[in-house]
C-alpha cells in the first residue's frame, strides 16, 4: 500500500474516532443542564458543538504528550496507529449502545498501546509517561472532582437556604447556561487534542514532520470541527445514563458539577495531563448528588461505571493487538481489518436504531428498567 494512502486512510480514522468522541461525551458537557432544564436539548448540543470548536484551538500541550510522549514514533508506522484507533472507535460505539460513559481517552490510549505493543514490542511503549500522564489522573481525577462538587454544592445550598425556592432555581439555572458552556469549550480544549496527537504522530511516523512537532493548524480546525459535529448530533443514551440514572439533579447540583468539571479539565489540559473528561463529568455528577442533603444517590450505577472504566484500557488494546497483528500481514490484512471495523460498526448502530434515544425522550425514564428496579440511596 503506497504510504501516502496509508497516512490518509489513518487521518480519515482518526477524524472518525474524534466524530464517535464527540457524541460519545456530549454528555460530560450537557447532561446536568439538559436533566434540570436549565438547557433544552438540541440548544444544549448546538452550544456544546460551537464550543467544542473553539476549544480546540485553546492549547496543545495534551496533543503533544500523545505524540511524542506515549509510544516511540521512531518504531511504529502509519499501519499501526490506524489498528489502535479501530480498537478506540469500536469500544467507544459499543459502550455508547449501551449508555454507559466509558472514556474515549482511555479507550484510544489503550488502541495504540496494544497495537503498539505487538508490532514494536513493550520497548516501544513509554510506561512511565502512561502511569503518570494517563493512568495516575485516571484515578485521581474523578475522586478530586467529585469532592470539589460535594463541597460546591452544600455551599450553594447552604448560601441560599433562605432565600425563595423558585428565585434560587432561576439563578441557577441561568448560571448553569455559562457553567455548562465552559464544560463543553474544556471538553473541546482537552479532547479534540487527543486527536490533533494522533494525527501528528501519523505524520511524524511516516516523515512527514519532524520528531517532537506540534500538530498544524489544519489538523487543529479537522479536530476541532470532527469533534464539534458528533457534539452537536448528541451522545443521548449516555445523556439518559449522566442526567437521570445517577441521581435526580437539582439546579443548584448542576451548577456545582459543571464549575467542578471545568476547572478540573482546564488545569490538566494546561499541564498537559491527558485525562478522562467522562471520567471526571461523572465523579462531579456523583459529588454533586452527594453534596445535597438526603439526595437520592444510585452508587451501583457508579460501580457499573467503573467497571467500564476498568475495562475499557485493556479492552481497547486487545482490539488494537488484534488489527495491528492482522494488519502486519500486509495490504490485505489491513483492508481486513477496516471491513470488519466497518460491519461491526454498523451492526452496532443497526442495534441501536431498536430502542432509540432522542433529543425527545432523553428525560423519559419511566420505562427505563433500571431506573424502575434500582434503588436510590440518600446521601
């Protein structure tokens, strides 16, 4: 396969994986304000989408650790990054068949760590940048902003425990418009550069610039625009799941998780910590429905959350693993490798189109049977 063609095919993937991103994580930026109504939701993911745009061009600082800091460029190729973005793109479809807010991060360093893996060996992989870039925020992350939302919100509650009821609902839920658009323009400034890495990585592999390049600035605008239009089209189940399934939000709740969720992506993306914004949207969500008293709090949908999030590094490059080792037999294992990728996708939506979540029954859960069945336990 003449190289040229191999670096297109890889960035075409890589726009895809960003596409599958953005609706994937609409809900780290939107669910809150779509559950309490500050926002409706197709306003909601029009703004996200907007945002998401403009956030891309904030910082590259979490686009290069991704390219020149997690696997060593010097011994993988073109071929190898497109098997680890297969593995990132399926597992981030299947989880969103099942409304569950895996992390798109996670599912995309984990791709190109088992492809990278098996056609350069463990050598090739840079362990200390993954347990200090990725993996160390992984953990601390969600558990900082889940308790900077609890103490975010029994501050709010307690400032404005005198004052009318229905006053309180309407300030809040104008400040969640603002607090819910800094979500989605961190969500742009961090996720849509995991993107603009690889694709820089892609082009420093195949020669076409320079080791330890930052990404151009057309591959600023392809991220920055890829991931904005899924955004806009709408991650709805995971909406479903971060807006109602973990607890019933309040709009002063909403807008403590939001702040939460922005100061924490926009601090690591500053410092370059590739981290997961499901991940820290989720434990801010979880904070906040702690941080309200007697607020009823469904923890084992956090235990299924982190399940997912367990699963979805290893997962991710077991898939990468096995399409780069199909890959590595030439030109037809890598068209292989994309037919499957293609016929799995499809039949991944084809069992979406069954039960279909919209912009117009995203709040509907009353025949959700884990909402029906699943008890609720107060803070």
């Amino acid at each position: 396969m003449d190289l040229s063609l191999i670096v297109i095919v890889v960035i075409v993937t890589a726009l895809a994986f960003d596409f599958t991103n953005g609706f994937h994580d609409t809900a780290n930026a939107m669910a809150t304000s779509i559950a309490t109504g500050a926002l409706k939701p197709k306003v909601a993911v029009l703004i996200a989408g907007v945002l998401n745009v403009v956030g891309a061009f904030l910082s590259v600082e979490v686009a290069k650790t991704i390219s020149s800091g997690l696997v060593d460029e010097a011994r993988i190729s073109p071929v190898v990054i497109f098997a680890g973005l297969v593995g990132a793109i399926l597992w981030n479809l299947l989880t969103w068949l099942l409304g569950m807010p895996s992390s798109s991060s996670h599912a995309l360093f984990g791709g190109l760590i088992g492809a990278t893996l098996v056609a350069a060996g463990a050598g090739a992989v840079n362990f200390g940048a993954v347990l200090s870039k990725v993996v160390l925020p992984a953990v601390i992350s969600p558990v900082l902003a889940g308790v900077i939302a609890l103490v975010a919100t029994y501050l709010a509650y307690r400032t404005t425990s005198r004052a009318d009821d229905g006053t309180v609902k309407r300030g809040f839920k104008i400040g969640q418009i603002g607090s819910a658009s800094m979500v989605a323009l961190a969500h742009g400034t961090s996720d849509a550069q995991k993107t603009m890495g690889v694709i820089t990585l892609t082009l420093i592999t195949a020669g076409v610039l320079a080791p330890n390049s930052g990404p151009p600035f057309w591959v600023i605008l392809g991220s920055g625009l890829a991931i904005g239009l899924g955004t806009y089209l709408g991650g709805w189940r995971i909406i479903r799941t971060l807006g109602k399934r973990v607890s019933e939000i309040e709009t002063p709740q909403g807008f403590a998780a939001e702040a939460s969720t922005t100061a924490v992506i926009l601090t690591s993306s500053h410092l370059g910590f590739a981290l997961s914004t499901t991940q820290v949207a989720t434990g801010s969500i979880f904070g906040a429905g702690a941080g309200r008293r007697l607020a009823a709090v469904r923890w084992s949908v956090a235990g299924q959350m982190a399940i997912a999030w367990i699963l979805t590094l290893p997962s991710a490059a077991i898939v990468g693993a096995v399409a780069a080792w199909a890959a590595s037999t030439g030109v037809v294992g890598t068209v292989i490798v994309a037919l499957v990728a293609i016929a799995v996708a499809a039949g991944i939506y084809a069992a979406s189109r069954r039960r279909p979540v919209t912009a117009d029954n995203v709040n509907d859960v009353d025949d959700d049977a884990a909402i029906r069945h699943e008890p609720a336990v107060p803070a």
